[in-house]
C-alpha cells in the first residue's frame, strides 16, 4: 500500500513506522534481518521500496536501495561510501 506525499507528512511516527514494515514485508523483505544500525534516512528506504515490485526479495532490495542512496548522495553533494576518484 502506497501512501499518498501530503499524507506522510500528517503520519505519526507509529504509523510511519507501520507503513515501513508493510512495505518490507511487500517486497518480500524480513524486517527482522534489517539492522537497527542502518545509516539511512528512512525516505530513501521508502522510495527503495516503493520501485520495487511486490515480492522482488532482499538482494532487489538493497540494490535498490544503493542506487537510491547514491543518486541522493550524487545530488546533494555527500558521500556514497565509495572513496574512489571518479
């Protein structure tokens, strides 16, 4: 279930949160194996799995979400992770 922008914004962070979980389970990822500890903004990891097909699994996922992470970093100017010159 896909959650319309200006609704986001009105979620609490219970629901947000709610929102998260359905997605993962959707795209066929177990919160469960996610660290606590990931590093990024939970909009990039809603716009990760919002392009993904129902069912797609964890490696799609996180291919996903790399792709996502470093055009954000590429447009905002940060740091993908990736030291090397370009």
């Amino acid at each position: 279930m896909r959650i319309p922008q200006e609704a986001k914004h009105r979620m609490t962070q219970a629901e947000r949160f709610a929102n998260l979980l359905r997605e993962l389970e959707r795209v066929g990822v177990d919160p469960n194996t996610i660290s606590a500890g990931l590093a990024v903004p939970q909009e990039d990891v809603l716009r990760a799995l919002a392009a993904l097909p129902d069912g797609a699994g964890p490696a799609a996922f996180l291919a996903q979400l790399r792709q996502v992470v470093g055009v954000h970093d590429h447009v905002h100017g940060g740091s993908s992770g990736d030291a090397s010159p370009k």
